[in-house]
C-alpha cells in the first residue's frame, strides 16, 4: 500500500501566484475587452482557468460562449506568460523546497502528482521557469475538467495508472480557500502551504495543517503522513 501526494501549483509549487494575475488580466483585456477582472478566484465558480474564462465570457460579453472562445482566452494567457519569462525569469521563482520535494517524498515512499486549475501549457512553462522538476510526475489540469475537483480525482487516476503500488492514502498540499474547500467536498486530506496572512486565511477556512515551505522536510512530512486520508 502506498500513498500520494498531490500538489497545486501557483503558490504552492512555484511564487508565481502575482505574475499569473497579472497575465490572466492582461489576456482579458486583449480578447474579452475587459478594464478589470476580479482576481480573487474564489469569487468565481469554478477556480479553474478554464471555468473562469467561460464564466467571464458569458457574463461580461456579448462573445459566444464557446471552446473556440475560451482558447482564444487561453492562448492570450500563454503569450503573457511566455512573454513575463522573457521579460524577467526572477518572476517565476520556486516555494523554497520546491525543486526537491518531489525526490524526496518518493525516498521516503510517497508517490507524487499535481492537480492545478491552471492551464497544461503555462502550468508546464511555470514549472519550467521554476525550476521545478515534474517531466515525470502524473498531472492534471484546467483543459481535463472545470470543477477542481475532478481534476484532482483526474490527477489521482493518472497516479495509480503509473504507480507500481496500490495508492490507498491521498492527501492534497494547496495554498488557496478553494483547495480547502476541494478536498472537504472529496474527502481527502489537505496540507496548506502559505505563510503570513494567507496561513491564516487557510486556517480559518479549516485547514489543520499549514507549513510556510519545504525546507523543513521532517516537519512537512509529518503533516502529510498525518493528513493523508483513505480513498476508494
């Protein structure tokens, strides 16, 4: 029997949180013509990029709510981002820990996965720019499903698809109110990551666990061993 661990990505993998906004406003002006988007993404109903793009689409335009729009929207979001690493790679650093993590849960027996509401293509590009190593971890993300959570249930697939054990444990590391939310309405563990005023947004949204970064391993270790849930 095995576990996984199952990781956001914007502030969790990566400090990208603030440049991510800032292209997400960028690419709805270029397509949607929109000033302003809320960028507080638990105003919307679904914290996925894709669920947001329809959403903003639907609500705010007269343009058709349609794939072909909503990929207009997303490619506008790759260009921003492929521009923002070209521009200033000192954007996309990584959680500290982050570029290791990985490794070292697999050392200590955890298998490992991300589940992100961002795009395949910019999740890729970030993590890249990161430094963050994940060619070979199972992922998931906002083109496989709007809810996040079906793109966690996608990611755990995708794990035990790969896996040589038998996952019977999961648990998911996010920095956002939405993740908390996710893995309640799941039933699986959550280990927040987030320092500061943001920890405390965690806590009070219920989140037991919440650990600034990886450098203390051992420390963050313990909170996902005593997280992890069973799941069918």
């Amino acid at each position: 029997m095995s576990g996984l661990v199952i990781f956001d990505l914007d502030g969790t993998l990566a400090l990208t949180s603030e440049v991510d906004d800032s292209c997400w406003v960028e690419a709805a002006r270029e397509v949607l013509g929109l000033e302003s988007i809320e960028t507080d993404w638990a105003c919307y109903g679904h914290s996925t990029d894709e669920a947001i793009a329809l959403e903003l689409i639907s609500l705010r335009t007269e343009l058709p709510p349609t794939e072909e729009t909503v990929h207009l929207v997303r490619d506008a979001f790759v260009r921003r981002v492929e521009a923002a690493i070209e521009q200033d790679s000192k954007l996309f650093q990584p959680v500290p820990g982050a570029t290791t993590v990985f490794a070292r849960l697999e050392s200590a027996g955890w298998d490992v996965a991300i589940a992100t509401g961002g795009w395949r293509t910019t999740a890729r590009l970030k993590l890249k720019a990161a430094g963050v190593p994940d060619a070979e971890v199972p992922a998931a993300h906002a083109d496989d499903a709007y809810p996040r959570e079906d793109i966690i249930r996608t990611a755990i697939e995708r794990a035990r698809a790969v896996s040589k054990k038998v996952i019977d444990r999961v648990v998911y590391v996010g920095d956002g109110r939405w993740d908390v939310i996710a893995t309640e309405r799941m039933g699986i563990g959550f280990v927040g990551l987030a320092g500061g005023e943001r920890a405390k947004v965690l806590h009070a949204a219920g989140a037991v666990d919440v650990r600034p970064d990886y450098l203390d391993f051992s420390a963050f270790l313990s909170a996902v061993d005593r997280g992890a849930t069973r799941f069918p």
